[in-house]
C-alpha cells in the first residue's frame, strides 16, 4: 500500500493559483450546481463515516466558491458557511494532496483563522482530503477536526482520501452527464479498497453496500466471469424480486424478462448492458424495459463500464439504471394528446368552415329574399297612396280608414325588411377597427334620428366628470373627447339602434332622458353604457330581448294602469348583439337607478386570437 503524501504546509509553496485556473474551477463547481445542490443525506452519511474513521468528533464537507465556504455536510458542528480569506479550506486549495495539521495553532499557516484563534471556533487537529473532479478541478476539501493536537495513521490518510473520493463521486451525480460515470468510479474505488486486507474488506463492503441501499439509481455488477456480484435493492425491485434479497444465484429461474427500447423485442443475451460493458469496455444510455414475471414493466436507461485494475486486467462490470418509466409515460400521453388536439383542431377547422360558409349563405339569402320582398312592397305602397289621392274622397270614411290601415301594415313590413337588411350587413360587411370620436358619433346618429329625438335630452357624459347636460336634441357633451377603438360604421349602427330604442320606449310620465358614456376596463378594452329614464325591460326578459324577433312587454305601466305593448320588429337588440359580438365583446341590459334601461356594451383592447370578424349569430 502506498502512503499518501502528508504535507507539512510551511514547506509549501505559497503562490496563489492563476486566475485561469480558478476560473476553470468555479466552472466547473458551477457545472455541477454546487453549492446549490449539495444537500444530499448521503453526503451526511459520508462525513459520519469520515469522524468514525479517524476517532473524531467532528468531520465536515466543505466547497470553496469564489468569495466563500460552504459547509454542506457536517457532524459535530453546524452547517452555514464563512468568508473563504478565514476558512482552512482556502490554506488547502492549492494543494493536491492530504494535509495533515496535528496542531494547527503551531502553524504558522493555520495559526490566523478564525477557525483557529477563536473567533469562529478553536481547531487544534486538522486533516483534509481533497474534493478533485476527473478533470483535475478541486471542489473543495473532507476536513475532519479535534480541539485537541493528534496525528493520524497512514492508513487512516489513505481512508481519507478514499472518502473524499466517494464524496466527490457522490457531488458528481449532480452533472447530469458525468452522473453514472462517477457512480461507477465511486463502484470500482470501493472494490479495489476491499481487497486491502480482509477487515477492511468487511468495513468497505458495509459502507459501500449502505450508500448502494440508500441510492434510488439501481446498481448491477459481476466478476470478469460474467456472475453477479452486486445487485442493490433498486435494481432488484426493478427486476420484481424481494427487495432484501441478494444477486439471483447462477442457474435460478429468471423473475423477469428484457425487452429493446420497444418493449416487445426480447433482449438477446449478448445485448443485455452488463454483458456489454464486460465485453466492449462501456454501454451508455441504453434504453431497456425489464417486465417482472408478478409486476409491471420498468423502463430503464442504463449506462455502465468495464473495471480494471492497475494492470488493466478485466475485473468486472458495473451498471447503472435510472427508471424513466414515469417520463416515458408522459411523453406518450403528451403525444397523444397532441395528435388527439391535432385531430379535433382539424375537425373543428371545419365545422368553422362550414358555419362560416352556412353563415355567409344565410346572409346573402336574407339580403335577397328581402330585396324580392321589398320591391313588389314599394309597387303595393306607391299604389295605395295613389288610390287615397285620386279615389279618396269615393270611399268613404270607412275606405279611407281601411286604405290607412293598409299602408300601415306596408310601411310597417317595409321597416322589418330594412331591419333584416341591417342584421345582415352587421355581420357580413368589411371589418375595420381604429379609433373613434364617439361624441361625433353620437353627434350622426342624434341627426339621422330626426324629428323623433327633438324634444330627447341626448348626451354624452364621461363618467369620470359627472353629470353633464343638454336638450332640444343636442348632443351636448361636457367638451371631453373619448377616442375609442371599434368599427366606425359598426359602432354608429349599434348606438343608432340603442339611442333610438331609448327614444322610442320613452315613458309617457316624464320627459326623455338618455345619456351615453364610456369607461376604461381593467386589463384593456372599454365599455359602452346607453342609459335611458324610459319604460325599461322586466328582469325576467333582459336576456331574451336580444334574441331575433323576440319582442318584451314594456316594464312601465301606462296612465291608465294596462301594460303598454312594445311596438317594433325585435331585430334591433339581436342586431346589437351581431355588431358586439363581432368586436369580440358582450352586451348586457340592466334596470336604470330612478327607472329605465341602461345597456353595457364591452369591447375588448384586441379581438381575441382566431376570432373571425365576420363571425357573429346567424339569421336562424
């Protein structure tokens, strides 16, 4: 056995190592998420056995960043870290070898530390093992400690360092591409250490059996005759066997079966990962599923090696496996619920379509029918008329009444063609949202409603200033202007068709009032509100009145105490609600305070994505 070398640290040399050098260190303690990660029982584990070893009472894990230590194992005191210029590890760092301090107080070196002269703790022993990578990065150091001088064996340094290289093994797992490749050095550093002498073989297998029991990666190994050797209790629950059980022995009948990555191949024997680390020197990520003969199937990657000895004779073969049956499983129900929203998209795709088109049909079938309708209807009106002109005073009172009537019934049917006309064009006309001046826009619609609104108090009124004012049918606004962005010659349909409702349902006890504001939405978008002092609508109709042709009895009493009857087509709402619906908002009917309707109308900031701006309620 050869004897580490101990170090006398006043004959090292001091220089402090190249910053390229350091750089390379932090990267690679960077590569394996440490410090972060560090946290592992394991390593708990590891730094008890360390202080059993040596006869200690205190052993510690420790990784030197760029401006600290940090302590994340220890026993026998606390984890936490310190300023890496006070900590023992960052006299250490320079140095490949084990130190070996048995009264650091006498060291000039040591003598310093807050760790030493009381200000953080009192060390007297101090021995440290290095935490070196594969690639000759230190990560930090396995410092046991004493408040008392002592010295350590040779063999117990040389079980240090073994330590210490489990424990780097164990740090490593964290790098997700070195993960299996250190478990496997960590395997075979265990086997070679337990070939020392026959105790030590005993103190060896026992710990390196504990860390395989606590590992949820399952380990498999053989001899360089192929039978198993090793065989921890995940690789055993893997394979549907007792989980206390040992390694199968040779000639038992198999508990399970091995597939190919497609879990319908059986494995042939030459393809099975351990047989192939022996034989080819390494296998990695291999993709195998075991199927218990009384279990479930397990998928498994597997990555191993071949191990050598110092002469590089063949010793063996250890495996690693990580069950990745659970992410094999969500991968596969992802797909298949892509393919399954892939499938229904493009069914949707086409019932859009369809609608779309049955729409657009409906629609020219509605402009159409009601251009047939409305030609022979004016020729019936025009000569009404001229039979009132010329034969009037011939028909007598009654004629004259029953012709009167008859008109009536014309211009009546000639409104409700023009209204399907309108419910037609509000959802198949061009679509074009930018800004708009809604008091001018009220300002057009006030106008186009003529003599009807004279005697309406019309206004436009922000909520934000209060009430404002206006009569005679002027559109008299408190002088703030409100951009809003919609389709202007939409939007001037849908307050045409809400204002002039407001007028024309007016109440018969009091003077007409409406008032038209605007506020912003949290989240985006704004609201239109119509607001009348008028007959109202009865709660239990508010939803239906924007249904086509639905017609809801005033909520208002006449002086005379009947129920007024509503007149009108019941296109206006449903139009109302073709235009809304259009901008991707929604329309609502509520009861006024004092008495009357106020209708809300929400217009979202941006039309929702994949909204269409023809689309809207159909004609049917």
């Amino acid at each position: 056995m050869t004897r580490p070398a101990v170090v006398d640290p006043r004959a090292r040399d001091p220089r402090a190592a190249a910053a390229p050098a350091e750089a390379a260190r932090l990267a690679a303690l960077r590569a394996h998420d440490l410090p972060a990660a560090a946290a592992d029982p394991e390593l708990d584990a590891l730094v008890r056995v360390a202080a059993a070893l040596v006869g200690v009472p205190t052993a510690t894990l420790d990784l030197l960043d760029a401006t600290r230590q940090h302590r994340v194992a220890a026993v026998g005191a606390a984890r936490g870290g310190s300023e890496r210029a006070e900590s023992l590890g960052a006299r250490d760092l320079d140095d490949p070898r084990v130190v070996h301090v048995p009264d650091a107080r006498r060291d000039p070196r040591y003598a310093t530390s807050a760790w030493v002269d009381g200000r953080l703790g009192e060390v007297v022993f101090h021995a440290a093992a290095p935490l070196v990578t594969a690639e000759g990065h230190r990560l930090g150091s396995l410092c046991v400690g004493d408040v008392a001088p002592r010295e350590l064996s040779a063999d117990q340094l040389e079980r240090l360092r073994d330590l210490a290289g489990v424990a780097t093994a164990l740090l490593g797992r964290h790098r997700r591409t070195g993960e299996q490749q250190r478990l496997l050095d960590e395997v075979e550093e265990q086997r070679a250490l337990a070939e020392l002498t026959l105790g030590e073989l005993q103190a060896r297998e026992e710990l390196t059996q504990a860390l395989l029991d606590s590992l949820e990666v399952g380990v498999v190994a053989c001899d360089a005759d192929g039978a198993l050797t090793a065989f921890n209790p995940a690789a055993r629950r893997f394979h549907g066997m007792d989980a206390g059980s040992g390694p199968p022995p040779a000639g038992s009948a198999p508990t399970h079966v091995l597939y190919d990555a497609d879990g319908r191949t059986p494995l042939e024997a030459g393809r099975v990962p351990l047989r192939r680390a022996l034989a080819e020197g390494s296998v990695r990520d291999a993709e195998v599923v075991i199927a218990p003969r009384d279990g479930d199937p397990v998928r498994v990657l597997v990555t191993g090696r071949a191990l050598h000895d110092d002469e590089g004779r063949v010793l063996g073969a250890v495996v690693a496996m990580q069950d990745i049956t659970a992410d094999r499983a969500r991968i596969a129900a992802l797909e298949q619920a892509g393919e399954q929203l892939r499938h229904q998209g493009g069914e949707l795709a086409a019932a859009v379509a369809e609608l779309r088109r049955s729409n657009e049909e409906l629609v020219h079938l509605a402009a159409v029918a009601s251009h047939d309708l409305a030609s022979p209807l004016t020729a019936v009106l025009g000569y009404l008329e001229l039979v009132l002109d010329v034969h009037g005073e011939a028909l007598g009172g009654q004629g004259r009444e029953w012709m009167a009537t008859a008109v009536r019934a014309a211009l009546r049917m000639q409104g409700l063609i023009e209204a399907v006309l309108d419910h037609a064009r509000a959802g198949s006309t061009g679509f074009s949202v930018r800004p708009v001046l809604l008091p001018d826009v009220l300002a057009h619609v006030v106008e186009d409603l003529g003599p009807a609104a004279d005697d309406a108090d019309i206004a436009f009124e922000p909520i934000a200033t209060g009430t404002g004012g206006g009569a005679g049918g002027a559109c008299a606004g408190t002088g703030v202007e409100v951009e809003t962005r919609a389709d202007p010659v939409l939007l001037r349909q849908l307050l045409q068709n809400l204002v002039g409702n407001a007028v024309r349902y007016r109440s018969p006890l009091r003077p007409c009032r409406v008032r038209v504001s605007t506020r912003p939405l949290p989240g985006g978008g704004w609201e239109l509100l119509v607001a009348d002092n008028g007959r109202g609508i009865p709660a239990g109709q508010r939803e239906q009145v924007f249904a086509m042709f639905a017609v809801a009895p005033l909520g208002e009493e006449r002086p005379g105490g009947t129920p007024a009857a509503r007149p009108g087509h019941g296109i206006g709402l449903a139009t109302c609600l073709r235009i809304v619906e259009r901008h991707g908002g929604r329309i609502r009917a509520e009861e006024t305070p004092g008495g009357g309707a106020t209708l809300r109308c929400t217009f979202p900031a941006a039309r929702p994505a994949g909204a269409h701006p023809s689309a809207g309620p159909s004609l049917s």
